[in-house]
C-alpha cells in the first residue's frame, strides 16, 4: 500500500508540474492551429536519454493543448524518458495533402531540435486524430524517401479510419435524426467531404489516397503498408450506451471496423497488430460518460507496450 501510495503521489506531483515541462514550438507563424506543437520534455539526468517520441493528435476542430486534460499519457511517458508531441490537424478528418506537409514539417523540426532517430516515434491519435496518424504511419513506409520517419507503432483511440464508412454513417445519422449533437457533427463531417473531394462512392480514387483502410477491399488496400508495424486501436465497446444514447448497434460503430483491419494484418502476418477491449470506461474531462473519449487508453500500460517496441 506504500509502494501505490507513493507510485499515486508521484504521478499527481507530474500532472500538477506538466506545465512548467511543456513548450510551445512554432513551426508556421501564419497556421494558429496546425503551425506549432506542444512539447512535453522529460527531465533527463545525466547519462539517460530521451527513449523515443510519442506523438498525439487530438480530434476533429481541437487544439493541440485539448489532449492534456483528457489523457495522462504525456505525464507517464514524462516519467519514463520519452518525448511527447501534441499535434492538431484542426478541421480535419483525414490525411490529406496538406496535413501530411503540416505534420512533416513538425516531424522534421522534432528530429532536428531533439536529435532523435527517425526510427524511434511511435504515433497516437484520438477519433479523427487517430485515422490521420494511421495513414500518415502507411506513407511513411510507403514512400520512405518521401517522409521523415519510420514509425515503430501506431495505434488509434475509437477513430473512424474508412472514409467511406464514415460517410455512410453519418448520413444515416442526419437521416435517423435522433441526437441532436450526432446530426450536427454528421452534418460538418459531410459537407467538408462533399465540399473537398465530393461524395465517396462516385470519387473512390481520391478518397482511397486518404482513406487509412476500406472495409470494401476493391476500393483500397492501404493496410498492406502496415504489414511489419505494430498497430493497436483502443475502444470502450458498450453497445447499450450507443443504442440508448444514440439508438445506434455494432454495424455503426467505429470498432467494427478497426476490428476488420487488426483481422487482415495479422492474416498478412502482423502478429503485433492488436484491438484493445478495454476495461476502462469512457469518460471525458468534464465528467461526461462517453464511449468515445481518451480515457479508454490504459496510460500505464500503453506506454510500457512503446518502452518494449522502442527498445
């Protein structure tokens, strides 16, 4: 009980110090959302060294600093010697042109500013953050001269990452109509996919390049860039919430999705590809109950997984 105790206190004593530990980095004066990235730096003693890098994206329309309330994993990878970047790609539901040359232009800054191998990044996101990261982590190694790291893992927390699906889904919610917040994000979500790319179905060549997987395997098959990476993806899979809260099953769920995806890397031989049931309910900062929140991610464990991985 001492050992917790102690344990508790010293995870409390960083949480309540983050801010003093975290920097603000501006890469593009002009982008007051995507042009900078918040810097978590551990505290090195002599002798140790920064282990590797962990990066965040937050969710659709949030701020790099939104990740620091929601989730306690800058403060445990703090404890263990890795460098955490907090990242927001703003408006954004998937990873198209301009994010991946947002996102490497912070890449590059990290490597140059904090000499870190590019082998030694692990990429995280959250909802829309995640489905950027996992697409992000397929070009890296997809086009290795083209991207400035290669990643040793990505995992993603409830992301929506079929573009097509996504779409389907939230027309059924603007049609089902019973949440007014899932009609409203619903009604975001397509008109910027319309407005960019026009409707999936009839533009199925330009969504494939952003779209991180697709569950019909004659619109894409990105995940094979994914064959020898470790993947996770973490989910608070509680079907009655979503049938009493949003009158929604499995079939519009983001899980049954990611769930396909794990299935097919690890036929393709991806045996540290893994969908994450986790015990931990969902529930955000403000003490709402939702499934789709950071807190499904077990920090603590997630991060030794990476300590493992970077090692």
């Amino acid at each position: 009980m001492k050992h917790l105790f102690v344990i508790l206190l010293f995870v409390f004593s960083v949480s309540v110090a983050f801010p003093q530990s975290v920097k603000k980095i501006v890469v593009d004066k002009n982008d007051n959302t995507s042009g900078y990235y918040l810097a978590m730096e551990p505290d090195i003693h002599p002798g140790d060294s920064i282990k590797g890098v962990l990066v965040l994206l937050s969710g659709f329309s949030q701020q790099a600093e939104s990740i620091f309330p929601e989730t306690k994993l800058p403060n445990v990878a703090y404890a263990n010697n890795i460098l955490t970047i907090c990242f927001a790609a703003g408006f954004k539901l998937y990873a198209d042109p301009e994010v991946q040359a947002q996102m490497t232009a912070v890449l590059n800054d990290v490597i140059t500013r904090y000499k870190v191998r590019p082998d030694k990044f692990v990429l995280g996101g959250y909802s829309a953050g995640g489905t950027i990261v996992l697409r992000y982590a397929e070009l890296c190694n997809q086009y290795p001269a083209k991207f400035p790291i290669k990643p040793r893992a990505v995992f993603m927390i409830d992301s929506p990452i079929d573009v097509f699906t996504l779409w389907d889904n939230e027309q059924e919610a603007i049609t089902q109509n019973f949440s007014a917040a899932a009609v409203e994000e619903a009604k975001e979500a397509i008109h910027r996919m319309q407005s960019q790319y026009g409707i999936p179905s009839a533009n199925i060549e330009k969504y494939n390049l952003i779209s991180p997987f697709c569950m019909n395997k004659a619109y894409g098959e990105n995940e094979k860039y994914l064959a020898h990476t470790a993947v996770r993806t973490y989910h608070d899979v509680d079907i009655a919430w979503r049938i009493v809260n949003r009158r929604q099953t499995v079939r519009n769920a983001n899980f049954l999705v990611t769930a396909e995806l794990i299935n097919r890397l690890m036929i393709l031989g991806n045996d540290r590809a893994e969908f994450i049931q986790s015990d931990r309910k969902g529930y955000r900062s403000n003490g709402m109950r939702h499934p789709h929140s950071w807190s499904v991610v077990d920090e603590v464990g997630c991060v030794q997984w990476m300590k493992g991985l970077l090692e």
